[in-house]
C-alpha cells in the first residue's frame, strides 16, 4: 500500500510522503522506519489522546521503498 501511495503521490508531483504516528506505538514505528521513513523532530498533542503525542516522519520520494 505505501509503494501505490508513493507512486501515486510522485505522479501528482509531491517530492515526500508525510505521516503522523502515535509515540510509543513501536510496531508501526518499526514498520515506517522499515519502509524508509525517518523521524523529522516534529511532534504534537494527540487530538484525541490526552497525555500522548504524535510523532512526524517523512519519507523522500526520490528513494525506492524497501
């Protein structure tokens, strides 16, 4: 599903994928980190999670996925 995404997104021009994931949620963080994504330093509050954060990774397009 990421590599459709991927392919997908770079046929409309986007230069990377972005996606938000909850903090402490390891096994889609292992999953992302996998796939080539990487921890931008950005992070805010969880809308609906109070006490939790969500954590910002970014994948370039310009990279083939793994």
């Amino acid at each position: 599903m990421l590599d459709t995404t991927a392919v997908w997104a770079s046929e409309q021009g986007a230069v990377a994928l972005q996606l938000r994931v909850t903090e402490g949620n390891v096994p889609a963080i292992r999953l992302y980190e996998a796939c080539g994504f990487i921890f931008t330093g950005e992070a805010q509050p969880h809308p609906s999670q109070i006490g939790l954060r969500e954590l910002c990774m970014r994948h370039a397009l310009n990279m083939k996925m793994e």
